[in-house]
C-alpha cells in the first residue's frame, strides 16, 4: 500500500521503454528481416501484457486505499462524536461504593437517567449499566457489554431498619 507510488513509477517507466523500443522498432522496420522483424514483435507484446497486468494491480490497490481511506474517516468522525460524547459524562460513585459514570449535571438535554459501565468508558465505549436480580442484599447493575457488574446500593434488611428498635 505504501509502495503504491513506486508501483505507478514503475508503470510510467517500463511505459516509456516500450513506446522508446516501438519507436526504434519503427526506425529500424525496413532493414529488419521477417525473422527478426517478429522477435520484435512477440518482445513488444509481452512487454505490454506486463504493463496491463501491472495496471490491474494497481487499479486494484487503489481500490483498496480508497476503502482504507473511507474505513479511517469513518473511524476519525466516530472518535470525534465519541470524544464529544464522554465530555458530557463525569465519574460517579454508586451509594455502595460501586464506580460508574453518568450525565454531567449542567449537560444540555436532560436525558433519563442513566448510567455508563466504568470499565468500557475508559475502553472508549459507551455501555448502559443495566438492573439485574439482586444478590446478597445489594442491587445490582450490569454492563452487557463487558460483562462487569456494579454494586448499587445495600437495601435495607429488617434488622437494618426495625433492629434498634426490636431490641429496645
Ligand atoms: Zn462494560
């Protein structure tokens, strides 16, 4: 890929040689024996099937820089809205202690609110912490892209909140 300029080099030179050895050829036509004269011939011929396969190749080449080309533009504008995107977020902790990100207070367009898996955030992907059973008393988010699970908050067992007062 890299080399393509090389190769359009190269096309351009062996071009020249060719149409350099026609034009010689040309010159030389009437002193020439028919022998030779097809020696000549066959010569130039394979010279310019070379050419055109060298020519396929770098149309071909061409078609992939043109891909590559659109792939990373593609690319660059994603990173950018991206880019933009995570500005909005800020870190948070959850009430048990848990770390995931969320919509900056002062963000245009209050959105529902939502929160975003810490893990994929800081690998550049935006994932939807989502409610999953609870476990162990705690609630429980869960990124379904990576898999992590996030620690929301400890709910308030019988004893938590009638404890003090059932010993009393
Ligand atoms: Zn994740």
């Amino acid at each position: 890929m890299e080399d393509f300029s090389v190769v359009l080099g190269e096309i351009s030179t062996r071009t020249l040689e060719v149409l350099q050895i026609a034009k010689h050829l040309q010159g030389l036509g009437p002193s020439l024996s028919g022998k030779k004269r097809k020696e000549a011939a066959q010569r130039l011929q394979q010279e310019l099937e070379g050419i055109a396969v060298d020519v396929q190749e770098a149309e071909l080449r061409a078609m992939t820089l043109e891909k590559d080309k659109e792939a990373a533009a593609h690319e660059l504008q994603q990173l950018k809205q991206w880019h933009q995107e995570k500005g909005r977020y800020e870190e948070c902790t959850t009430p048990a202690g848990g770390a995931a990100y969320r919509l900056k207070p002062d963000g245009p367009g209050e959105q529902s609110r939502h929160y975003l898996c810490a893990t994929c955030f800081l690998n550049d992907k935006k994932a939807v912490l989502q409610p999953m059973p609870t476990r162990e008393g705690c609630v429980m988010l869960r990124c379904h892209t990576c898999g992590s699970e996030v620690m929301w908050e400890k709910l308030r067992g019988f004893m938590d909140v009638y404890g003090p007062e059932w010993e009393r």
